[in-house]
C-alpha cells in the first residue's frame, strides 16, 4: 500500500506544480524557464528557481556528490559518473543497478529518507555538493550542511513539464561534474530521437482518446492538460481528454465526472504499478463500469520495476525519447512494428 500512495504522490507531482516566468538573458544558456546557467570571470553562474549560485573555476567539477532525489540518479547513471556518488538518501527507491551495486560495495552510504536525513554521517562524508529539491520544512537541515561547508544545490527538475526541458537538466549535472561535452551530446541524441519519433507520430491520422492516472479514494488525480503527461500524449498524436485544459497541476475529479468525460476512451495510461486488472478492481471495484477497462487497452507503469524502485521515475525522466517511444508503440503499434516496451506494461 505505501508503494501505491508513493507512485500516485509522485505521479501527481509531475503533473501539479506550476512554471515560473521564464528569465531571458542573451548571454545565458537557458535549459528551461526555470533553469538557466553561464559562466564569466572564471565563475559559472546558476538560476535554479528562486535560488541563485555562484560556483567559482576552482570548485568545479564536484567529485564527490549526495542526492537527496532518486530522479537525479537518472542523470548522473546517464553520463556514467555513478563513481562519483558518496550518499544517497532511500536507497531502496533507486533502480540503477551500477548504484545498488555500489551500495553494497559500501562506496555509496544510506543518509536516510524524506522523513530523517542523517546529518552526521553527511558531513563524515564531506561531499562537494548534495542535489536535492528543496523542501521547506528541511531548511534548517539544508542551513546545518551549509554552516559545515556542504554546498546545497536545489534542482526541481520535477517541476518542469516539458519532456524534453526536464530531460535537458543532464546538462547542467554535466557542466558540474566535468562532463559537459558528455552531457550536450547525450542531450542532443535524445532531443534528435524525440523530434523524429514525434515527426513520425505526425503522420498518423488516427488520434485515439486517451484516460490518465487513476483514482486514489474517491478523487481521480487527472494529469492537468499541460502538463507532461499531457505533453506526452499530443506528442504521440492521441487526444487525451483534458487536452483543452490548461492546467499545469492534477486536476482533481470525483468518478462520476470522470465517467463521463472517459466516453470512447481506448487508452488508459500512467495506470500506476498494478499488476493486473484484477487487481484494479480490487482496489476500486468501480473501474468496471467504465468502458475503457472493460474494452479498451490498460497500461501501467511498471515496465521496469524492482520492488520499491521504479525506473520511469529515474532513467525516464531523462529518456524522454523513450518515453514518447513507449506512448507511439501503445497508441499507433503500427509505427514501431518491433519495439517492445521499456517502461510501460499492458496490464492482462
């Protein structure tokens, strides 16, 4: 059950924060609206959000680095730089097996989880710096780590809700950790591959209707219509229900509305991590009135899952191109005649 309400939080949060206005600098190289980086006088400059830094020549690249975010793992797994890991916190969340393994060797230490980071045993590990999103309630620890020299670096790559601006975040980890050549080449493989996987989408003139997400109690966290998931979906050329939404946030619906708006829906994606419809049903016996289970095609996100991690949440996050690549595969099977899935499942 706590994995359940994990990936429904998480699910939820990639669809429910708002972008803030985008800062346009001309000599800025701006990874997204809210990301944005250059460097001058031998001192790169960073825009992350509402925080600012300021990383002079001889304090980069980091060697030694703590994430607080499985997300990141995706990144830094991207461009190879695993050794280059110190701590993480939850372990038991990341799917990388190059990171687990390193965990066991004991060259990766557990500095706890989103309830209680072990601040002792971070500053032991003297890390050059610790990824993380910022959270309100931890700034006292985030002010601690400062005091003891550990720089705090707040990346809320959750936020964004473009596939390809979130994927573009590895080259920012590049430029930190030495890799930046790596990092702008991974990037521009991936944006190449999503541009053409979306031109080939295009073509199609079939757009089916498609259902997102699931239900949680009574409320049905729907991904808002601008949001990634959402983004996803277009990009794939199939028309998601709330696709006239603007929202970049979940929009909450009781069964009902949901019901009616699902009518001639044949998809239903992002049906988190079940293992079978049965079990669907177990949960929310009500999904059998909508037509979309009884004669549609159901599809979670449990493709590549290993107990507690998921890597749609890590590698995916990154590998957007994977990710719009599963979505055309799912929605117009036609164009991608032998690709199997890498994140999604059809559930039975």
């Amino acid at each position: 059950m706590k994995l359940r309400i994990l990936l429904l939080f998480i699910l939820c949060t990639l669809t429910s924060c708002k972008r803030e206005q985008k800062i346009s600098s001309p000599d800025w190289i701006s990874v997204s609206g809210r990301l944005q980086y250059r460097e001058q006088d031998h001192v790169l400059h960073l825009k992350s959000g509402n925080f600012t830094y300021d990383f002079k020549s001889d304090k980069i690249p980091f060697k030694k680095v703590i994430l607080l975010n499985a997300s990141m793992a995706g990144y830094i797994s991207e461009l190879g730089a695993e050794n280059m890991i110190v701590g993480v916190s939850s372990p038991e969340y990341i799917y990388s097996e190059k990171i687990q393994s390193l965990i066991k060797e004991g060259k990766i230490r557990n500095v706890g989880n989103e309830q209680k980071y072990d601040v002792e045993r971070i500053i032991a590990l003297k890390p050059d710096a610790i990824f993380t999103n910022h959270i309100a309630s931890f700034d006292n620890t985030y002010q601690l780590l400062k005091t003891n020299g550990i720089q705090v670096i707040f990346l809320d790559e959750y936020m964004e809700q473009k596939p390809l601006e979130k994927a573009a975040y590895i080259r920012l980890f590049g430029k930190l950790l030495g890799k930046g050549k790596e990092a702008d080449a991974k990037y521009s493989e991936i944006e190449k591959k999503y541009n053409e996987l979306k031109r080939l989408a295009s073509g199609t003139k079939e757009k089916p209707m498609v259902l997102a997400n699931e239900m949680y109690g009574d409320v049905w966290y729907l991904p808002g219509g601008k949001t990634s998931v959402a983004n996803f979906i277009a990009d794939a050329n199939a028309n998601y229900i709330l696709k006239e939404n603007n929202d970049e946030k979940a929009v909450t619906m009781n069964f009902e509305e949901v019901f009616s708006k699902s009518a001639g829906a044949r998809y239903w994606v992002n049906a988190g991590n079940h293992v079978s419809k049965k079990e669907m049903l177990g949960m929310n016996p009500v999904y059998s009135k909508l037509d979309v289970f009884n004669n549609g095609k159901i599809y979670g996100v449990g493709g590549r899952e290993k107990q507690k991690a998921n890597d749609f949440f890590e590698s995916g996050i990154v590998r957007a191109d994977l990710v719009l690549k599963d979505y055309i595969k799912i929605f117009h099977p036609e164009l991608l005649p032998g690709y199997q899935l890498t994140y999604m499942k059809e559930l039975q």
